[in-house]
C-alpha cells in the first residue's frame, strides 16, 4: 500500500474509532478561554492517570481534549500513547498519523519524525480485517456498512482495514432490505483476517386484505336472517375493539420514549446534551442511539393514534348497524383491510352496510 493510501486508510480508521470511542462533546458556544482552560485541565489530569497507569480513565479525557483543542498536535500524540497503553494499536496507529499530519502542517519536523518512527514500529503489530463485499451485495444501491455503530466508507470495503484486538460487530442494511448483522473477534495483535459480508434478504411483502364473510345467506333448514344473530357486526365491533386495545399500548410504550432517551442521552458534566438532533462528525455512538429511540417512538406513536381511530370508527360502525335500520335487507360488509405507513396505520373498511 503507498504512503498516501495508508494515510488515508488511517484517517478513515480514525473517523470509526473516534465515533465510537466515549468522548464527551464541549457545550455549545463556548468561550475561548474556558474552552482552553478546560482542555489544559483534562490533558494535565489524563497525563497523571497515563503516569498511574489508568489508560481506560483517561483516553476518553484525552479524546475530550482532542474536540475542545483539535488543532493541538500534543493531544493526539498522548492519546496515541494512551490506546497504546490500552492494547488498542489501530486507534493508537490512527492518532499516530493525525499528529503526524498536524506537525508536518505546523512544520514541527521533530514531532512529525517522531511520529512517523512510531507508526513504522507499531504498522506490523497491528491486526487487519478484510470485509469482503459479495457480488449480490455490490449490486445493491445504498449499502449501509456499520462497524460497532460507525458508518464505514466505500474505500474502506475490500482492502486490508486496521482494527483493534477484541470483539467487534459488524452489520449491513440497505432500503428494501432486511438488515443482517455478525460478530467479528479479533485474537491477537498481527492477525490477518478476511470476512464475507451477510447476504441480504428482501423485505418480505405485506399481508393482504382480510375479508370478513357475511351471514346473508340462507341455507335450507335454517332460521330466517330476520331470526339470526347478525355476524357481520359483532366481527365489525371485535376488530375495532382489538384495533383501538392494540393502538392504546402502542401509544403507552410511545409516552415512554422520553424517558428512555432521558436515560440514554450522554451529558457532560454540567448536564448539557451532548448530541444533536442531526448528526455530527465524531460524535458518540449513543447519539445515534438516541435518535433512533426518538424515531420509534414516534413511530409507535403515530400507529398507535391510526390504530385507535380506527378502531374507533369500526365499532361505531357496528353501532350504527344496531341503532339504524337499513334500507336494504341484503346489504353486507366487503372487507376490513389493515393499513400502515411511515405516518401511522390503521384499519380501512372497504364495503357498505
């Protein structure tokens, strides 16, 4: 691999790492002198646990420093150290090379060698993974590939990947599709590994219409329509009656989200968010978490609300089958078709009384 392709394969690797690495993010809007104050306080701290050897306290403080200061070209360095002193080499080679970039931009020619020796002696120790993309899986528009939670780029499929001894998860999905997911385990620093990625399956088609049969009919021997217990509404009333129970938990569990992301939502120490509502480079894997609690609650919600009204209207369209006399002795009910979208579901009746 050339030296520009493994700079570039390692600033990716950075990308991951840091997305899914517990970095607290600066509150919004800082003032400059807090902001620099606050950095030197967490790389003199982070520094005295390195010392002590407390490298899982304080890589995350570091990882702090490198977002409050990211132009800083000693906090990569340290923190390089410090997922060195943690067994973590493709991080620690990843942090290597941004502040190699860094230095050689400031034109620190000691700092730049020093780092560039490092990542000589650390490139062989570091264990790789090859994800290997099958044919059906190329053809397919919009792969998504996930790696512990951080999206991997294109370039980063097919080629030798830096990674981190341990265990990892890898998961692939796509619109149309049902997602598919793997554990990946890493043994020991050096090794070199190749994975095929799942194969995907197409979402299964929805359900079709229920028909709902009428009791119009006569059979030889049997009591007169006038005489019998109508079918037709007591099914009409028990599907509404399922529908509106089935959209009343729906919107129970959907009350609940806020909670849920109060709970998940990762805070600095002031009690600020630490997430956005869209996206952000290097933000924290629980950001995306929350959002996606934010989407199925709101999900739930919506069908809950669909599944209420309808079921609302279902039984006081059976009402009115008891209350109202029709016109029409032979008239009969067609069809209850279950409906659901992006914007809630529900229950359509297709037919007339």
């Amino acid at each position: 691999m050339s030296p520009s392709k493994s700079s570039a394969s390692l600033l990716l690797l950075a990308m991951v790492t840091a997305g899914t690495s517990v970095a607290a993010q600066p509150p919004p809007d800082p003032k400059p002198h807090d902001v620099r104050a606050r950095a030197e306080a967490l790389f003199a701290q982070a520094s005295d646990e390195m010392d002590r050897g407390q490298f899982v306290t304080a890589c995350p403080k570091l990882e702090q420093v490198r977002t409050l200061a990211p132009d800083a070209g000693g906090a990569p360095v340290a923190l390089g150290e410090c997922y060195e002193g943690l067994g973590k080499l493709a991080s620690a080679l990843a942090r290597y090379e941004i502040a190699r970039q860094i230095a050689v931009a400031d034109g620190n020619g000691a700092r730049a060698a020093q780092c560039a020796a490092r990542i000589r002696a650390l490139t062989p120790r570091v264990a790789r993974v090859t994800l290997h993309t099958s044919p059906q899986l190329r053809k397919i528009p919009g792969v998504v590939l996930r790696l512990d939670g951080a999206v991997l780029a294109d370039a980063q499929r097919d080629v030798p990947l830096p990674i981190d001894k341990g265990t990892h998860t890898l998961s692939v999905s796509a619109a149309g599709y049902e997602s598919a997911s793997l554990d990946l385990t890493i043994d020991r620093d050096g090794a070199s590994q190749t994975v095929d990625l799942p194969v995907l399956e197409r979402e299964k088609p929805s359900a079709s219409p229920t028909a709902i049969p009428t009791s119009s009919d006569t059979t030889p021997g049997s009591a007169p329509p006038s005489a019998r217990l109508p079918v037709g509404p007591l099914v009409l009333g028990g599907v509404g009656l399922a529908a509106a129970i089935a959209g009343g938990t729906l919107l129970g569990v959907a009350a609940g989200t806020p909670a849920r992301m109060e709970e998940t939502v990762p805070r600095d120490e002031n009690g600020n968010s630490l997430c956005r509502r869209a996206p952000q480079p290097g933000e924290l894997s629980a950001c995306a978490e929350v959002r996606s609690i934010a989407v199925s609650g709101s999900t739930m919600g919506n069908a809950g609300l669909g599944l209420v009204i309808g079921g609302a209207a279902l039984l006081a369209g059976a009402g009115v089958y008891w209350l109202v006399p029709s016109p029409k002795a032979d008239s009969k009910i067609s069809a209850v078709v279950p409906f659901a979208g992006q914007d809630g579901g529900g229950l359509l009746l297709r037919g007339s009384f």
